[in-house]
C-alpha cells in the first residue's frame, strides 16, 4: 500500500502563492506518477498537474503558467508550487499516486487539502 501526507494548503488573497506538499509512503515503485487533481463544489475532481517518476509533466491548461509540479524522487515527495492564484482556483487539492504491477493500475488518494483564494 502506498500512504499519501498532504500539506501546504490554506488561505491566500488572489494573487498570492501556496506550496503544497505530497509525501508518498509504504510500497512505492520506482516508475510511477505522482500529481495533484481538485475538486471545487458541485463539480468533478479534475487533473491539475502530473509528474512521472521520469519528469514528465502534464498541466491543465487552467493552471498551466501559473502552477509549477515538481518531485523529489529520493523523497518520494511532489510539490505544487502554485502563483497567481485566481478565485477559481478555490477548491480540495487532492494528491495521487500511481503505478502498475502485473498490469493491474494502483491508484492512491490523499486526504486531500483545501485551498481557498479570497478576492
């Protein structure tokens, strides 16, 4: 199993920053991906930003230019660091984990955190 340990969010005027933090744990691959996916109320959870354990890197387009993913592998940890923050960008941050063993997809979740962006 994999544990997930979320950190950094919390309340920002537009405009501002956050850095939210991911800590992934237990039984990590060495190739997966790692990433952070949202969800503002009443509507679906949607992909923010992604990271392979080989840096690839995939953006909304939402946040594309604004929002910055980034790992450490020897920490297993992924970051988002996230500027410009807009109203819109209120919503639960939830971190992922992924791998495949033996063909079978693992997804794990975090707790999620919830970042809110006054205007």
């Amino acid at each position: 199993q994999v544990q997930l340990s979320e950190s950094g969010g919390g309340l920002v005027q537009a405009g501002g920053s956050l850095r939210l933090s991911c800590a992934a744990s237990g039984s990590i691959f060495t190739i997966n991906a790692m990433g952070w996916h949202r969800q503002a109320p009443g509507k679906q959870r949607e992909l923010v930003a992604t990271i392979t354990s080989g840096g690839s890197i995939n953006y909304a387009g939402s946040v594309e230019g604004r929002f910055t993913i980034s790992r450490d592998n020897d920490k297993n940890t992924v970051y988002l660091q996230m500027n410009s923050l807009k109203p819109e960008d209120t919503a639960v941050y939830y971190c992922y984990y992924l791998d495949r063993r033996r063909g079978l997809r693992y997804d794990y979740w975090g707790q999620g955190t919830q970042v809110t962006v006054s205007s």
